[in-house]
C-alpha cells in the first residue's frame, strides 16, 4: 500500500510475480484433485471389497484406527436419483458440500467417497487413543468419529432439516467394511422412502436404532405380494373385500397386531368389540384359518406387510 503512484517497473514485476502464482495455485489445485480422486478411489473399493492399501507412498487413504462405521448421506428434501445423469451431479454437489462441512469442523481429511449413486463417510468409533471424550468437548476435538458425526448434523441441520446420515454396524477389520456399507444403503433407503420416520431434531439413524424396521423390510421384500401368498387364506379374503367392500384384511391385521384382545383392537379400528367379534367370525368362514398357531400368526402377518397392511407404529 502506496500514497504515491505505483511506477510501471514495480507493475511489471507484480505482474510477473502474479503469472508465477497463479501457476503455482493450478499445480496444487491439480494435485489436490488428483489426491482426492486416488483417496476416493481406495476408498471405493474398501467399502466395496474390504481391501485397504498398505501405508506407503502410494497409500492416499491411511485409515484411523477401528472400528470403523460406514455412514450414507442423504436428504429428505431430494428425490434419489442414483445411477442417472442428475443423480450424479447431485452427489457431486453433495460431496463438495460435506467436504466443506468437514473441514469447517475440524476434519481436515474427511474419508469421503461417492459409490453407485449415493455419497459415503468412514468415521471411527472414538477417536485414536482416547476410551470416550468427556462430555462439553468441542466437535473438532474427535474429528471423524461417530460422536462428531451427531454433532455436526445436529448443527448442520439447524439450516437445512432434511439432511440425514445412515450409518451401519462397526466393523472391526477392513474385510466387515462391505458389510457396514451395505447396512447403511439399506437403511438410507428406508429412510428415503419413508418407511423410518426420522425423530426430531435428529438425522443420524443407526442400523442398532432401526433393526425391526429393517427386519420387516427384509421379510417384506421376500414375500412378495400377490404370488407370494402361496396359497393362504390372504387371496380369499383380499376378494372378498375386493368384491363385497368388507374389511377382513385390516380386521385380521389389527387383530394380530393387538395379540388376539377384541378390546384394543377394537378401540383401534374404532368399532364395538362385538362387532370385531362378528368379523372374526365370518372371515373364517371365508377363509378358514388356524389361528391358535404362532407360527401361521406370524406367516400371516408377513403377508400382510407385503400386502400393504403395515405394523402399526
């Protein structure tokens, strides 16, 4: 800073220096990007195939110390598009976005990777060294952890609620990674379909929080609707309904979901006891059906699930 004019010999030199500079600037930017595609590009394949680079010169992922946890982003307020041309891009904005939030918080070399559409995270269990962190500690006192996970999203989604982190079981040696990456697609994929409501004021959602939920969408999912019902009473009362507009199916489904008592079941479908009695009754005749086995009581209930008649919450 000068009061006087700058002279024209003084220009040029800054100019020179400038040309160096900004040589020098794309030189790093080049070798960050290049750094960052062969980090995600190891990262990819211990999540994929648990195989992790030896530490060395050619070793760009060097991973903490485990147990480790596969954690999926997403958000409620985007339709997933994974696999397509939009989907791509919008996990390319994601990736930049969460890159930007971790180094904010203190995670300078935050282990992100996309993979088959969606954007991944390993974080660790706690941070290297330490059993727990005292509660009050700043969030980037255990940055890449679990723990700094919820704080981080706790924040983060004071400005944007939608944002949620699925985060599989830990593994404890790189060939379980697979594993972790798996249950947290899994669980990212309730959650994006509604089927795992989010609590308040929360978005990191543990496959130990939702393993019912993820029970019934496994047993949902193998059978099936429609041939799946493999020759059970379910097929005569859906055409019974169908054809007459009787309610046999949420009946026998509010009934399993009560324990067999007329009186709960009744209060929620909100008819007289007697009147769920009737029903009962005369769907048998429809259809009749043991309903004194556990294990048919259970089969019954699956089908349900896969019919559209979901546990009530």
């Amino acid at each position: 800073m000068v009061r006087s004019p700058v002279a024209p010999e003084r220009i040029r030199e800054l100019g020179d220096v400038a040309s160096v500079l900004a040589l020098h600037l794309l030189r790093l930017r080049a070798e960050a990007d290049i750094a960052r595609r062969v980090s995600a590009g190891q990262l990819r394949a211990a999540l994929r195939e648990g195989t992790v680079p030896d530490r060395g010169p050619g070793a760009a992922v060097a991973l903490p110390e485990g147990p480790w946890r596969v954690v999926a982003f997403g958000s409620t307020g985007t339709t997933d598009t994974a696999g397509g041309a939009g989907g791509t891009e919008a996990v390319r904005r994601q990736l930049d976005l969460w890159e930007s939030v971790a180094r904010r918080f203190g995670w300078h070399q935050p282990l992100l990777a996309d993979l088959d559409g969606l954007l991944f995270a390993l974080v660790t269990e706690r941070p290297p060294g330490r059993r727990r962190v005292p509660p009050g500690t700043p969030a980037d006192a255990g940055a890449g952890t679990l723990r700094w996970l919820r704080q981080v999203l706790a924040e983060t989604r004071a400005h944007d609620p939608g944002l949620y982190a699925a985060v599989g079981r830990p593994a404890h040696a790189p060939d379980q990674l697979p594993r972790s990456t798996a249950e947290a697609v899994e669980l990212h994929r309730l959650i994006a379909a509604g089927r795992f409501p989010l609590a308040h004021g929360t978005g990191t959602v543990l496959m130990e929080d939702a393993w019912d939920a993820v029970v019934v969408e496994r047993a949902k999912a193998a059978v099936g609707a429609g041939t799946g019902l493999l020759g059970g009473p379910l097929a005569a009362l859906r055409a019974h309904d169908e054809e007459h507009g009787t309610p046999y199916l949420a009946t026998l489904a509010a009934w399993l979901d009560h324990f067999g008592d007329p009186q709960s079941a009744a209060r929620f479908l909100r008819i007289h006891p007697n009147t769920l009695r009737y029903r009962l009754r005369k769907l048998q005749e429809t259809a009749p059906v043991d309903l004194s086995s556990p294990r048919r009581r259970l089969a019954l209930r699956l089908q349900l699930t896969a019919m559209g008649e979901p546990p009530r919450p």
